[in-house]
C-alpha cells in the first residue's frame, strides 16, 4: 500500500494501518486472547495460523484502497494490542460503523476510549461521514462504556441479531452524528495523521 497511514492518539497510543509483516504479530495477540476474544467475536474461530492474518491484512488493503473499510492496529507503548476498524462505510448516506477489541490484559486503561475518539475524528473530518455507529451485544457491558462514554445515542436494539457463546443475542445500536461530535468536541485537540 506505499506509505502506510500512522496516527499518534497520544503518548501511548499508536493507530498504524495493518501491513502483511504484523500479520505474525497480529496472530500471537489473538492466540493468546483467543478465549476472550471468541465469546464476542465468530471470526476469532476461523482465525488459526499466521496465514489466516495475511490473508485478512491483504483484505483490509484492497478495502482501504477502495475506501470501503479501514482497519488500524491499535499499538499501545509499542506493541500491538489491538485493532479498530471502519467498516460498512455508505458513501451515499456518508456513513460507517465503527468495531474494535483490545487485548484483555489492557482493558479498563481507556486504550480503546482514545483510539475511538480519535477514529470517529478520522471519519468526520478526514472523510467527511455525517455519521458513525458502533453495535454491541446486549451483554457486552464493557464495549457498550465505549459510545457510552463518547456521547453516542442508543437508537435501537435488533433483537436476536448477535451470536453469543452460540446463543443468539440482541444487538444494541449507537450512533454518533457529526452535528453532534462537533458540539461535545469543539474544543478537544488532537493530532495530525502523520503519513
């Protein structure tokens, strides 16, 4: 993809977009949080050699390229803990949905507070979407803080539509619009994407 696209969120936090040599990487921080991760995530299953990961990083390029999608690394002090991406992006109604997972040992640190935050700036700002939603299982307490916390509304539930430890579960929906990120976070200051 030539130059990748970096983003420092802040003195600890890096958003890089994946590249095939993290796929290594990519792989062990999924092995070991394979049985966190699997409870929230069905992809996690069909996750299991190095090669499962390049082969979703060569993905996650052809749909940057196209700007379809956009899936970042979430890098904290140096390693890489996560990822966020942008995904089921309508250029129509100027529209994404935002996912992420981190790794369990760093949750409850804001990691992924800050890495949203500055991933919806991405999309209102660098990509002008008027607005980002973020979906999660009803039992999902810990995801849902995140567009809690970011003052997102909760606009709906499909009932039903999320498989949880294979049971079906139902989907909270929130949604952030750009009117709105620009009133609560008209004075935040964040950096520049630093190619």
């Amino acid at each position: 993809m030539g130059q990748l696209l970096t983003y420092r969120v802040d003195d600890e936090i890096t958003l890089r977009l994946l590249d095939v040599h993290h796929a290594l990487t990519l792989f062990r921080c999924i092995q070991v949080n394979r049985k966190h991760l699997r409870r929230w995530l069905l992809w996690v299953a069909e996750t299991l050699c190095v090669e499962d990961c390049w082969k979703f990083i060569l993905y996650t390029h052809k749909k940057a390229a196209k700007e379809e999608e956009f899936h970042f690394g979430i890098w904290y002090r140096g390693e890489l803990s996560g990822v966020i991406g942008a995904h089921s992006i309508d250029w129509t109604t100027k529209s994404a949905e935002v996912g992420y997972w981190l790794s369990e040992s760093l949750q409850g640190r804001g990691i992924v507070t800050r890495s949203v935050l500055h991933m919806i700036r991405f999309l209102f700002e660098e990509h002008d979407m008027n607005r980002v939603e973020i979906r999660c299982a009803l039992s999902n307490l810990k995801s849902q803080a995140i567009p809690r916390r970011l003052g997102f509304q909760l606009v709906g539930m499909l009932r039903e539509a999320e498989k949880v430890e294979g049971q079906l579960e139902n989907l909270l929906i929130f949604e952030l619009l750009r009117s709105e990120w620009k009133s609560i976070y008209q004075n935040v200051v964040v950096d520049t994407w630093n190619p």
